[in-house]
C-alpha cells in the first residue's frame, strides 16, 4: 500500500488504507504487512461507529464493515460537487454526523437521531 495522502487507519490486528500507484483500497496484516485484501478505488478515509468511511476520490462516499476477510460495503452514495478537482479531504464522523469537505463547501449528513 503505496498510500498517497489520503491516510491509514489501524483497527485491531489490521490496516485499512489506499494506494498511490498500486490504486486500490487495501487491508494489511500490521505486524507482517502481509496484504488480506483489495478493492478497486483510492481516496481518503476515516472510522467511526465500527465502520470505515471510503471517500473516493471521484466522489463517491462507501460505508465498509471492518472485515479482515474481505471487502463489504454496505452501502453508497455520491457526493454532491463543491467545487472543482477530486474529493481529498478526510471524512470526519462527529457527534452522530459525518461532515465531508469538496472545495470550499462542507456537506453535514446527519448518521443518527
């Protein structure tokens, strides 16, 4: 995993990330940095609530069970345009929202009640 800015997260035994060069989303043995799995994409990423928050970098936002075994998103959906150029900035989960940043513009949707 050739991460390019988007960030690593460490849940457990496991990194979760994206690739540069190698494109993909990855989950890595952290101790042996033996690859488990990759999924086609690249962007940045958060978690929170149990979950990874996959935002490509072409705007579509994925919600991935942190599962060592395999790749499982749950669910999707793309996020509005705020600007010009890819989506790079890191989710953020916070207080029962997940604010997601394009541009200039910050997009809020509301997780739970």
């Amino acid at each position: 995993m050739d991460n390019h800015h988007g960030g690593v997260v460490l849940v457990g035994e496991h990194l979760y990330g994206s690739g540069h060069r190698s494109r993909g989303w990855f989950c890595l043995e952290f101790k042996t940095g033996k690859k488990r799995w990759q999924a086609p994409g690249k962007g940045a990423l958060t978690y929170a609530d149990g979950k990874l928050y996959c935002l490509e970098e072409k705007s579509t936002l994925n919600l991935v069970d942190v599962d060592a075994t395999k790749w499982n998103a749950t669910g999707s959906f793309k996020v509005p345009e705020g600007g010009r150029g890819p989506h790079w900035a890191h989710p953020v989960v916070c207080d029962g929202r997940l604010f997601i940043r394009h541009s200039e513009t910050l997009f809020a949707h509301q997780l739970r009640e």
